[in-house]
C-alpha cells in the first residue's frame, strides 16, 4: 500500500504553505498541485489546505500529540537541562529519567492507580478537593488507607517539580520546541524534498498519534435483512 494511503490514519490534517509570487515556494506548490488529487482520492475525509501569502515562508504542518514521555525524552536528547553557564544539570537530567522510569513502570503505575481508592468513598483525585477538604492527609483513616498512594504521588510532584525547575522557563521553552516539531520549512525545497518532509511528517505520527478506529472484537448489533429477502 502506498504511504500516501495511510496519512489519515496516522495525521489529522495536513497544511501546506507558500507564497504563489515567489520562486522559493515552487517546490511545495508544484508538489501540492501535483499529487492533490490522489491524496484526497486515498484520504477523503482528511484536511489537506494549501495557504498561499505574499512573503509567506514555504513550510508543512500538521497536529501531533506529543505525551509527556515524548517531551522528556525531547529534552534529554537535546541536553535542554541546563545550568545559567550552559552545563548539564545533573539534578534535573537524574529526575527526568527517574519519571521516564515511573512512565514505563507498568507495575508502578498500577499500584498507583489501584491504592487510590483503598479509602472507601473518598478519592483523592477529586476535582476541587484541595478547596473543600484541604486538610484531607491529616485525617487518620485516609492517611493510613491512602499511605502508599500518597507515598507515590508526593514522590511523582517532587520530581516532576524539580524537572520544572530549570532557569529562564526552561521547560516552557522546551515545550514550544517540541511542538515546533510538527512543522518542517522548505525555503526554496524541490518536490523531492516536499515529499520527503511529509513521510517525515507521517512517520511522528504513527509515532504520537493514535487515530485508527478501535474494530470491536465481537459483532454486538445484528440488523436483520428486509423481510421479503
């Protein structure tokens, strides 16, 4: 099957951008005008939009959802912990790694998510609970029924606290990069080049996205036929 069939299983949508003025746009507008039809024959139901400009820069874009893994393991790649003199900072480097640990622990995490409910009638995830019921974790009965939930989840906020912690909003800065991600420039690209950022494009979203339909296993609606048949 051509890698073309399979963009609207894996992306959303897909924008092209350029300027119809400008020669440095000619490769991805001539790309575009080309293999339209068949994108759309192949993926009916999918977005594909071509924004043209004057002065518009030449680029590709699509929606990616990036998981908190995605982005940790974006900042460690890039050495984006860093101290104000640009060196690795070791604290926050050991505490990434230690939530990637906690994310690909599928032990952990269900202990997690089972021994919080081992107070009967009360959970600790409870929209507005810090507000109705601050002092929750003085309370003898929860403290003890909840003590490894709140063992795990005061361990998880220190960490992920000192993973955000970094100067000049580090982790912010990391955010908007990573999200930079779902867009390629093609200043003056060729239409070999257009292509190749869209399989580029395509393989992040087999990576991030998960948009194949979940088949039920089992038929559970049956439509008999007309009843003179």
């Amino acid at each position: 099957m051509s890698w073309k069939a399979s963009l609207s299983r894996h992306l959303p949508v897909v924008r092209f951008f350029g300027c119809p003025k400008s020669p440095a746009s000619r490769g991805i507008i001539g790309w575009y005008s080309k293999n339209y039809e068949e994108l759309k024959m192949l993926n009916p139901t999918m977005p594909l939009l071509l924004r043209c400009s004057d002065n518009a820069m030449p680029a590709i874009t699509t929606q990616l959802s990036f998981t908190t893994s995605h982005l940790l393991n974006y900042m460690l790649q890039q050495n984006k912990f860093q101290n104000t003199d640009g060196s690795i900072n070791e604290e926050r480097t050991a505490a990434a790694k230690k939530f990637l640990g906690y994310l690909n622990d599928p032990q952990l995490k269900k202990e997690y998510e089972v021994s919080r409910w081992n107070s009967p009638g009360f959970d600790p995830q409870r929209p507005f609970l810090e507000e109705d019921q601050p002092d929750w974790k003085t309370d003898p009965k929860i403290s003890k029924d909840l003590s490894r939930y709140i063992e795990i989840n005061d361990e998880l906020d220190a960490t992920w606290n000192t993973i955000t912690s970094g100067p000049d909003n580090e982790f912010t800065r990391a955010e908007n990069g990573l999200l930079m991600c779902q867009r390629v420039d093609l200043w003056c690209a060729g239409e070999a080049e257009v292509e190749a950022a869209l399989k580029h494009l395509l393989n992040l979203g087999k990576e991030c996205n998960d948009l194949e339909p979940d088949t039920p296993e089992y038929i559970t609606e049956f439509y008999p036929g007309a009843s003179d048949l």
